[in-house]
C-alpha cells in the first residue's frame, strides 16, 4: 500500500490511549500504549514518514514516564507536538522545537524561561493554554514575564490560569483584548484579584469560572462587567458570596446569560454556610430566561420557587439544587417546578440532612407533571426510620440464654414478649420482600431494572416509600423521554438497555 491518504487515515485510526483495565494499568486515566503503531512505522520508509507525526502528536511526560524516553529523542521529535502536558521538570529538555502547539498544560513546573519561550514560539498556533503557577513563580518580576508571554497569544480560545495570585481586573483584559477568539476564561485557586481603576474595553468570554474566595477577590465582581457576551458563570456560592454586586452587575451587563452554577455544591453546608434566601433571589433575578441553574440553599422556599418559575420556567433544562433545610414545602416546590418547566431534562434536588418525611413525600405528584423532556430525576432527603425500632429487635433469633439465673414469671413474660415481636416484624419484612419483587416485576414489564450496584431487596425502606416510588413510576413509564430516577439513596431505577 503506497497511498499516502489511506496511509494516514489508517494511523489516525490505530488507538495510542487506551482503556486502563484493557492494559491492567492501575491509573485513573487512559493509558499510553504505542505499541501497534510504532509496528505500523517499521512497515516500511512512507509507512514511518506519514505515522510518526502521529505518534508523537500528543506529548503528556507523565503518562509517558513508564517508557523513560531519553531528552534529546523527546527534543528531536517536539517539532510533531500539537499537545504538551508538562507535570515534570527533569522531563522537558530545552528548548523543545514546537512551533505548531494548539493545547498547552503545565502544571508546576519551576522551568519558567523554558515555557515562556515555548508560549512566544507558539503564540500564533495556541488555541488552549491550562497552566499550574507554582509559587516560585509568584514574584513581581516572574508574574511580569509570565503576563508578557500570555498577551503575546493570538489565537486562544480556552484559557486556565490556577493559582494566578496578585494580578488586576486589567492584566486580564489586556490578555482576552488580544485574542478575540478567546471564549472561555478560568482562574482557579485565585488570590488578591485585584480591581483596576478607569474602564476596560470588553471581552468576547461566553464561559467564566471564578474558582476563588470572594473576600481575597474583589476584582471578580469588576470582570463581570467587561463581559457582555458571556452565557455561563460558575463560582463559590457561599454565604460570603456578594449576591446583590453580583446580580447587578450580571444583569445590566450580560444579557445572554444561559446558565449559572456553584463550584461547591453541598461543600456550602460545611465551608462557609449556604447562601441566605435572599441573596438566592438576587442570584435567580441576574438574568431573565436561564438554561441551567445549579445552586446551594437551605430550603426550597416558596419564594425562590416563584422566582424561578416567574423568570426561567419556559427556558429551564437542568436543575441542580443542594439543600440542607427539612422544611417540607420544598419537595411542593420540586412539584411545582415539574409543573411548570416543559423544556426541563434534568432535575436534581439533594437534601444533606435526610429529615424530609416519607409521609410529605406524596406531594411530589400531587400536580400533573409538564415536563415531557425530562430525561433523569433525583430527589434524596428523607429520614427513612421506624419510630418502633428497637435495638432489641436485632437480637438473633435463637432462644435467649440466662446462664445461673432462675428465670422468674416476669422475665419469662419479657423475653416470649420479644420473641412474638421480633416473629411480627420478620412477617412484616417478609411481607415487603414479596411486595417489593412484585414491584421489580412491574418495572421490567415495562422496560426499567434497578441501576447495577443498588439493593434489589431494601425491604426495610421500601416500606416507607412504596407508596410514592409506585406513584411516581406510574407518572414515569408514560414518559418516553426517561431514562434514570433516583428516589432515596437506595431506589435507583434506570430504563433497561434496548428499552424504548
């Protein structure tokens, strides 16, 4: 074969990441595994000429350490990189010869003048930079050279700045003004984001992620103003969070905004405390027409809840709500929202506290549901506990024992007590069992199994939700958009492979 097009086409579609467990690699990520092309190089001249670029397009030092590849091969064949992930300082030779880089990590390495030279070289080709600022770098004069080789860029259109302390509002612009194309912004474990005086011409950024703590940022606020096209923000929503600053300035500045999501989720409840009711209302009113909302509150007040639906009920498609409250007019507003959303897909509403009564569960579906694209629902909160329980009740079955001691009338009386209680609730679990099989017979009759790994046999929660689940799984086998429900930690039932 001497085509050089089905040549290359054949190389781009031999894989060299591969899954860990098909190369019984204990790592997270895939796995570098170049054997079968670098076979395809040795096939013949054209065969190494046209697959080389391609084996060593993507550079990562560290998935590639196992094969410890020698420096100066590394050096002689940088020219093919368009990928670099750097994680390692002894890895990289210098200077590496890539002009045609399009992603860019590095991720603490102390060899700055290696990277800012490789960023001036590639500043025409560079669409994604990612990069870890080790503290070494956190002085006036290396920040300066680190700012001055990231406003050389051009083209980027993705940019991740972690650990970038000491900078202004107007080194940020100055970097976005450069690259028009630039798109989406992230400062990750920012510090001392500081506001610039004077204005700043705006920026083209539709996503932002300000992962940082508010009080050490109080450039954030100021950012927001100078982009008017963004769609999407995620941020620290926390009880430090400056809802009303923020509404205002998302409001009167970014009349596109789709979507807005916390960084913390439920980590709310323990860093910092959850955002009060009324700085959630600021943050639902910033903008008119919301896609996807994502937020941690105490409760699902009526008042949030009318919020949302005044202003986002016809445009909502994903719901995320971390709550850590058990007022019970939250599982209404979760109702209300099922509703009255007809483009929802997703609606996820997680209650840390597990107080909800499995009794208030019922008005979950005491309103029709308008929402026929509705993909996947989860609803955990409730305080699954048998108000008769006794620890008693745990004891084994079998005849209790009272070594050197004359049972007495009364005790007798207790212990033939116990036994006739426990004998009750075993019926009663038995009784379950058989209700909850019966129940699992209705799902797979119309297309549904419980998700792999959860209980098919809760028997002791069933009996506290059987009532709702069956409700709501009526509503859901008339829904052919469904897909996965979750009600409770252990009731996770999901539409069966071939199922339509």
């Amino acid at each position: 074969m001497d085509s050089p097009d089905i040549i290359r086409r054949i190389g781009w579609h031999i894989p060299l990441w591969v899954n860990p467990l098909y190369h019984r690699a204990f790592q997270a990520g895939p796995v570098f595994y170049p054997m079968l092309l670098i076979n395809c190089i040795k096939v013949s001249r054209l065969w190494r000429q046209i697959m080389t670029p391609i084996l060593w397009e993507m550079f990562d030092d560290q998935a590639m350490a196992h094969y410890k590849i020698p420096p100066h091969i590394v050096q002689a064949q940088s020219h093919h990189f368009r990928f670099l992930h750097v994680t390692c300082n002894e890895s990289i030779p210098h200077p590496l010869k890539s002009q045609h880089l399009r992603r860019l990590v590095i991720a603490n390495c102390e060899q700055l003048e290696t990277f800012i030279d490789l960023i001036r070289r590639n500043s025409n080709s560079l669409t994604t930079v990612e990069w870890h600022v080790p503290d070494s770098a956190n002085t006036p004069l290396k920040k300066e050279l680190i700012q001055y080789s990231l406003e050389t860029l051009t083209k980027l259109e993705s940019l991740n700045l972690s650990r970038w302390h000491h900078c202004s509002v107007g080194q940020i612009t100055r970097i976005a003004v450069n690259n028009p194309g630039l798109k989406e912004l992230r400062l990750s474990e920012t510090k001392n984001l500081e506001q610039s005086p004077g204005r700043h011409p705006s920026i083209n950024i539709t996503h932002l992620e300000l992962n940082g703590q508010w009080e050490d940022n109080p450039g954030f606020i100021q950012l927001v103003k100078y982009c008017p096209k963004l769609e999407s923000i995620m941020f620290w929503a926390d009880a430090s969070c400056p809802a009303r600053a923020l509404s205002k300035n998302l409001r009167e500045n970014c009349p596109n905004l789709k979507s807005i999501e916390s960084l913390n989720g439920d980590m709310a409840f323990c860093i910092g405390g959850a955002p009060t009711v009324k700085a959630v209302l600021q943050i639902v009113r910033a903008s008119r027409g919301l896609a996807r909302f994502d937020f941690p509150m105490n409760d699902l007040t009526v008042d949030i809840c009318d919020a949302l639906l005044e202003l986002h009920a016809d445009t909502l498609e994903t719901i995320q709500l971390y709550l850590d409250g058990s007022d019970h007019n939250s599982l209404m507003g979760i109702n209300r929202i099922l509703s009255s959303c007809p483009n929802l897909t997703s609606l996820a509403v997680n209650n840390d506290q597990d107080e909800w009564s499995p009794e208030d569960a019922g008005v979950l579906t005491a309103e029709p549901w308008n929402c026929p694209k509705l993909k996947t629902w989860e609803v955990t909160g409730f305080s699954l506990f048998d108000e008769d329980y006794d620890e008693e009740d745990e004891y084994s079955d079998e005849e209790d024992e009272i070594d050197g001691e004359e049972l007495d009338e009364k005790t007798m009386h207790g212990l033939e007590s116990r036994a006739a209680r426990r004998a009750r609730i075993k019926a009663n679990n038995a009784r379950e069992e058989e209700t909850f099989k019966a129940f699992l017979d209705k799902l797979r009759s119309h297309g549904w199994t419980v998700k792999d790994g959860y209980p098919t046999h809760p028997a002791n929660d069933w009996k506290f939700l059987n009532v709702v689940i069956e409700s709501v799984m009526d509503r859901v086998f008339t829904m052919p958009e469904m897909n996965a429900i979750l009600l409770g930690r252990d009731f996770f039932f999901v539409k069966s492979a071939g199922a339509s």
